[in-house]
C-alpha cells in the first residue's frame, strides 16, 4: 500500500526542487472572527470542494469544535488553519488546510502536534480523519511524517462528490503499524 501511494505520488506530483525555509515567527492560537477571510482563501485553493463561510460557521458553533490557526507574526496573514471536534475517547479532524506558498515548512506537523498535546492516556487516545482519495499528498504527509494509519475506505463518504474517503488513526503511545487490509464501508448518496 506504501508503495503504491510513493509510486502515485511520484508521477503525479511534480519534483520538489530543495526549498530555502526562511526562519518566520509563527504563532499558533485558537481562531477569532477575524481569521474567516484568510482560512476561506486557504480552503478555496486547497479543495475542489471547499467549504463556506456558512459551513465554517456552523461547525465552529457546535460546543465540541475548536480551530487552530497559525499565523505569520510579521505579516499577520494566517497561513494555516486546522477544525477539530472533541469526543469522549477520540478527537476528529474536520479540516486542516496550509496555504499552498507555506507547504513542506511542517507547518502541518505542527498543527497536528497541537491537537496531539490535547490527548491524554485514559481519556482522548486518538486522533481519526478522512481524507479524499484524490488527496495523495496528504495521504503520504499523514502515513510517512505525521505517524497516522490508514484504516479503512468509506465508499461515497462527501456529500457534494462522488469521492471515496481513506480513514486515518493516530494513536496515542502506539507505534504505527503497517496494514494492508482495509475495511470498506458503502455510504448512501443522496
């Protein structure tokens, strides 16, 4: 299944020359109102199907769903977001998104290990998402640096595509381990 995603992966992605990283002053913090524009153009250019301000909204009014940003310092442009929803025993990943100039600087990494420093043993030991199976880059990213297991496919899982969905766990205090067998489950499209 590795191979299979790095042999996709390296014909449809381009080459990536070495990149200068400048040293940036990033700060990461929960969302406020103000972070709306600057996350809508990141989603805008991130997804085929991106969500709206009202689907933004209505997420981030639900009580168990926070946003992280992160934010340039310098120019105050927030140049990555990610939403998340609190469970009992898992945190569910609804969206994490870095504007395409600021990619492979692990600005993703980083989102993730703030919303990895919120579980704790005995209470939220996971982390669970979807990601769109056209989405080989974040596929690789969650597999090769984010330490994720692919878990299953669920068939027709968005709504506004007729796209199937990879499943994704990161537990806490648990070696990733390789699986070739997934469980696939068929979603009814309205």
């Amino acid at each position: 299944m590795m191979n299979l995603l790095r042999m996709l992966a390296d014909k449809i992605l381009p080459k990536r020359a070495k990149m200068k990283v400048e040293k940036r002053q990033l700060a990461f913090r929960y969302y406020v109102r103000r972070d709306l524009p600057d996350i809508l153009a990141i989603e805008e250019e991130s997804f085929p199907y991106p969500w709206d301000t009202r689907d933004f909204t209505n997420n981030l009014r639900r009580r168990n769903v926070w946003a992280i940003v992160c934010e340039d310092i310098s120019t105050g442009r927030i140049i990555g977001y990610t939403i998340y929803e609190l469970h009992k025993h898992f945190i569910y990943v609804l969206s994490l998104a870095v504007h395409k100039e600021f990619r492979h600087q692990r600005i993703g990494r980083a989102l993730l290990k703030k919303i990895k420093n919120k579980l704790r043993l005995g209470r939220r030991v996971a982390i669970e998402m979807h990601v769109a199976d056209y989405n080989v880059p974040m596929h690789l990213f969650l597999r090769e640096k984010a330490g994720f297991v692919a878990t299953g496919v669920d068939r027709n899982f968005y709504d506004e595509e007729d796209v199937d969905a990879y499943s994704f766990r990161y537990e806490l205090d648990s070696a990733p381990e390789v699986t070739f067998e997934l469980e696939v489950t068929q979603h009814e499209t309205t």
